[in-house]
C-alpha cells in the first residue's frame, strides 16, 4: 500500500478512537426516520399503519400497501421479514382483499395486525374495514395457516358491539393478546382481550380511556404499561400522547405528550411500540408513519427508541439509528455533532 494512504488510513482510525462518538459518522446499517427505507431487494418499503409480529426468532412487518399501480378496487397488505429490524425482505402480499363487505369504491382497509394462536397455530389479521366516509368503523378478520400468508377473510364486525376505527396490537409477555381500538361515539379508546384463536374480542374490555385516539399502541417495560396514541386530526400530524400503569386496569397517570420538544410528534402518528428484549437491556421502539395524504405510498416511516424510566416517556428527536437485537442495545448518530457533555 503506497505510504500516503497508509497515514490516511492512520490518521482516520485515530480519528474514530478520539473523537466523541457524537461527531462519528452514522453507518450505512442505520435505521433513518423519515428517509425512505428500502427493502433487501432495493425497492421502498410498503407498509403503512403497520405492526410487528415475532416469532420463530424473526420479526414479520405487516402493513398496508399504497402503491398506485395496483388494482383500484382492492386493498392490499404487504408483509416483510427481518432478523436485525433493519434489513426487511419482502415476503409479497400477505392479504389481497377485493371489498368483502360492499363497501363501495374508495372502501378502506387500515392499520393491519397480526397475530399468532399457540391454540389453533393459525395466524390472525386484525384490520379496519370502512367505507369512504368511515361510516362502517367495523374489523375485519383475515386467517392464515402461514405467518406470511396468504390470509383468508373471515369476517367483519364492531367489536364489544361498538364502532371501531383506528386499531392497534399488544401481545402482553404472558402471552396474553389485546386490541386496542377507538370508538368515538363513547369519547374514547378501547383495550380489550382476544379469544385464545384470536378470532373474536372478549368482553368485558379491560380498559377504557376518556380520550379519543388513534394509532394506539401498547408496550408493557420494566413492571409498567405504557399506552399511547395521537389525537383525531386525520392524516396531519399531532402530540401524540401517553400514559401510564402497573397493571392494564390502572391507576393510569395523567395523558402526556410523547415529544414535548415538538408541536407534531416529529411529523409521526403512532402505530405500534415494539418492544426488544436483548441480553443487556430492553428497548421500546416507536412506530409512526409519517403521512403524505396525497401520496400516501410515499408517506414514511419514523421509528426511534423511546427513553423510559418510572412512568415517564420520550421520544427523543429523530436522527439516524441502528439496534444490536442481540444485546437490546442502541446507538443513535446524531447528524449535528452535540455539544460534549
Ligand atoms: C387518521 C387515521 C388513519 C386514517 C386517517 C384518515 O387519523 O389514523 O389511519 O384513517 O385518519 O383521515
């Protein structure tokens, strides 16, 4: 090797071990909120509204497919799989739908989850089913023999016999499945138990929230049960919000905003906490989608670990990122260097 790229070489790895880790460059092996993700095999990642489902040591994205050269008059839910959450291989579409309640055109399907029945092996496809006005508010149920797919409709109905729009996915660690639903008419959101084959929702529901909101999500960390969700302002950004409890029944704290340190969640809406449970630590991951109404196949996507400790949450500003799912750990590469502490 001539000897001037010898002293590059040199001085870039002294450079690496001296400076703080703040002014280092972020790795191509990052997870960039807001960016646009690519999959492994180089195309934009299409899954909107999503949620995860681990099993058999991988992680399953399931989320809606926007793209608008697909047939007009169905609705499309595409799944990809990864080991280390950052590279996702698309495993095609999970869920083709072709309007199975006559809903009419511009009929909606949102926000799809999935989960898996220890009872029956049978995965199930939780989803909103609407019309264009969202005058339906029912779910609908989709079942697979095959985590990927291809799911089959099974039905549709509102849940605890309530209105049910935005949806959202807790599988507690004792295996225990819940949706979360909102139901305005009632004021609030909704946290109820599934059946053990997960096809049907369990009444009574085991918590009721006073507030309205969408995109709800559910983690449980460190002995506490965090909910959380955005307020009912369409496709615009807004504080999305949290609260708190030791158990799902309460006491819950108080509502707080997730990012106070921004009017709109950073531009994000929530659809789902992803919690990693590593060797050395735990990580709550926030999902949010970043819309763009008028192209919602190009909306985004804006995950960043979450800072949690005593009932308190935040998500901090969103910068490039990469998770060690091994050891649970996470490093953040700020794109301006911050000040030394
Ligand atoms: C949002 C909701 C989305 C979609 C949108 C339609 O509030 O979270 O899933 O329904 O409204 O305006």
């Amino acid at each position: 090797m001539p000897i001037r790229y010898c002293v590059r070489f040199l001085i870039a790895a002294i450079a690496l071990a001296v400076l703080p880790r703040a002014c280092i460059a972020a790795p191509h092996t990052t997870i960039r909120p807001g960016a646009v993700w690519l999959d492994k095999q180089g195309h934009g990642i299409e899954a909107h509204g999503g949620g995860i489902l681990y099993h058999d040591h991988t992680w399953y994205w399931f989320g809606t497919d926007r793209n608008p050269q697909l047939d007009a008059a169905k609705r499309y839910v595409r799944c990809y799989s990864s080991h280390d959450l950052i590279h996702w291989k698309n495993r095609g579409h999970a869920l083709t739908l072709a309007d199975p309640e006559h809903l009419g055109p511009r009929w909606v399907l949102e926000r799809p989850k999935a989960y898996y029945s220890p009872l029956t092996h049978q995965f199930v496809m939780y989803m909103h089913l609407d019309d264009a006005h969202y005058k339906y508010a029912h779910v609908g149920v989709a079942e697979s023999n095959k985590i990927t797919g291809p799911y089959h409709f099974v039905a549709s109905f509102r849940p605890l016999g309530l209105e049910s729009r935005d949806i959202g996915q807790f599988v507690d660690d004792d295996g225990q499945a819940y949706l979360v639903f909102e139901s305005r008419p009632s004021g609030g959101f909704y946290v109820a138990r599934l059946s053990p084959d997960r096809l049907s929702v369990r009444t009574p529901a085991v918590a009721f929230f006073h507030i309205p909101l969408e995109g709800g999500a559910l983690v449980h960390y460190d002995g506490m049960y965090y909910v959380m969700g955005s307020h009912l302002t369409g496709w615009r950004a807004n504080p999305n919000v949290y609260a708190a409890a030791p158990t799902l029944s309460g006491p819950w704290t108080e509502f707080r905003e997730v990012a106070p340190g921004s009017p709109n969640t950073y531009g994000g809406q929530s659809t789902f906490l992803l919690k990693v449970a590593g060797t050395k630590t735990s990580t709550v991951i926030f999902m949010g989608d970043i819309w763009k109404p008028r192209a919602l196949w190009d909306s985004r996507y804006l995950w960043m670990p979450l800072e949690i400790k005593d009932g308190r949450m935040l998500l901090p500003e969103p910068e490039p990122w990469t998770i060690n799912t091994k050891t649970g750990i996470t490093t953040i590469y700020p794109k301006q260097p911050r000040p030394m502490q």
